[in-house]
C-alpha cells in the first residue's frame, strides 16, 4: 500500500454541550479541501455482536468501500467527529480501503467544529433520516444545547 495520509486539520476539545470531546478547525479550510485522509483498522465483525460503544465509531465499510461484511474504525481524528446535519464535511472510502477521507463541502472557519452526517449514505454531508441514531440506540443531541443543561 503506497497511500498518502494526511493528518487533520483539526485539534481536539471540549464542545462545551452534551456532545463532549469533538475535533475543530486549526485554520480556515476552503471548501473542497482535504481535511484528514486517515487509515483504517478494518473489522470483520457483525454490528449486532459489536459493544455500544464500538458502534458508535465504526463505519459501515461494506457500504461505503464495497466490502462484504466489514465495518472500520477510522484511526487519527476520523472516528472522532461529531454528527450534523448538514455536515460540514462529507467523507469516502480512499486506497481501495485502506483509508478514509473526510472532504470540506463549505468553507469553514478556524475554531469551528468539524462534523460529518451519520445518517447519509455514502458518507454525504445531508440526510432526511436518523437511521444510525435508531440503529445505535443513541437519542440524537443538538449540539446548541449547553452541558449544563
């Protein structure tokens, strides 16, 4: 594998709501830009057999990189980002694989959060559906609501 990974563009921190940990921009990011290109632990795992907190990080690979059966845990910041919809970032499958990269869909400001869209198929930053968050058992948060709440 001769892949070309890209560290991210972003940093780790508090969001200050009840999402928690989550991963913001370094510096502005013009739209179109790669902001990471992170390689991939891949599991041949059923989802059902999968520990909750497992599922809540993984992604379905055999959907999105044609891989029967599998499903991949994004190492760098990739299994890190938070859900929006819209997502400011769309993400696919890259070196056959062995990596995923997560693409800005809009320019995005430096110290703003970086997301992407749990529910999209295909990894595209808009969906009409919360299926992952049924799937999950996960109630979804809006990311406006503080901790402390």
């Amino acid at each position: 594998m001769n892949a070309q990974f890209q560290p991210s563009l972003g940093y780790l921190a508090q969001t200050e709501t009840l999402k928690g940990i989550g991963v913001f921009a370094s510096r502005a990011i013009e739209a179109g830009e790669v902001v990471e290109v992170s390689p991939v632990i891949q599991l041949k795992l059923e989802f059902e057999e999968m520990e909750v907190d497992l599922k809540r990080r993984v992604f379905n690979w055999e959907r999105l990189a044609s891989l029967q059966g599998i499903s991949a845990i994004a190492l760098g910041y990739g299994s890190m980002y938070n859900h929006a919809n819209p997502a400011n970032m769309r993400y696919s499958s890259d070196f056959a694989g062995e990596a995923i990269a997560f693409i800005a869909v809009r320019a995005i400001n430096r110290g703003e959060e970086l997301t992407i869209n749990y529910n999209a198929t295909g990894g595209e930053p808009v969906s009409g559906e919360d299926i992952w968050f049924k799937v999950c058992d996960v109630v979804p948060l809006r990311s406006d609501i503080p901790k402390d709440t």
